[in-house]
C-alpha cells in the first residue's frame, strides 16, 4: 500500500483525491472523475487571474487544476512526479500538453 505522505528533500507530500471538472481538458486526460494527486501546499491560488477556471479542486477547497476558458492552457499544482503516481497519471497532464502543441501546429500557416 502506498503511504499518504511522500518525502522529497524538505518537503513532505500528501497524498489526497481531487475532483475533476467533467469537459475540462485535463478531464480528457485523466479520464476520470477523481484522481488521487501528490501535493504539498504552503501557498494556494486565492483569486483566479481573468480568463483562467478552476479544473481541479481538493476537498478542502483548494484550485488543485486550472485552464484558460478560451486558450490552450493547462496548469496543474500537485507533483505528477511523485514516486508512486501510476505512469498514466503522471503523464496526463503532458500528454494533454502535448496534443494542444500538436493541435496548434495544424492551424499555424506554413512559413
């Protein structure tokens, strides 16, 4: 069984489930209503900036995802690098990266 705390140098993780927003890219990704992510928060996003939405959220309230409403951005705030995060997770949030690099490619002009 995987522990609930993670220690990497200073910094010791939590293990916990976030919900995640149905339709938002990073649901494409993960495929999942729920997913339990590595984080450990001495700071968290208090105000989203214009234009971003909150994708992700952990049961004590904190944005754990974002995404632009109208842009190809997605961010995430737990550490998909985090010794024992299934391989599929840990790559979900580059995986989406990389298909919205791949769909902007296909609309740029060529030079």
């Amino acid at each position: 069984a995987r522990s609930t705390r993670v220690r990497r140098g200073g910094l010791a993780w939590t293990w916990h489930d976030v919900t995640v927003s149905a339709g938002s890219l990073l649901h494409d990704a993960v495929a999942a209503d729920t997913i339990s992510v590595a984080s450990g928060h001495h700071q968290a996003i208090g105000t989203l900036a214009e234009g971003l939405v909150a994708t992700a959220i952990a049961a004590d309230g904190v944005v754990e995802a974002v995404e632009h409403a109208s842009e190809p951005v997605i961010a995430v705030q737990w550490h998909p690098e985090a010794e024992g995060t299934p391989v599929e997770l840990a790559s979900a949030p580059f995986a989406a990266f990389a298909d919205l690099v791949h769909a902007g490619r296909s609309t740029l002009a060529p030079r």
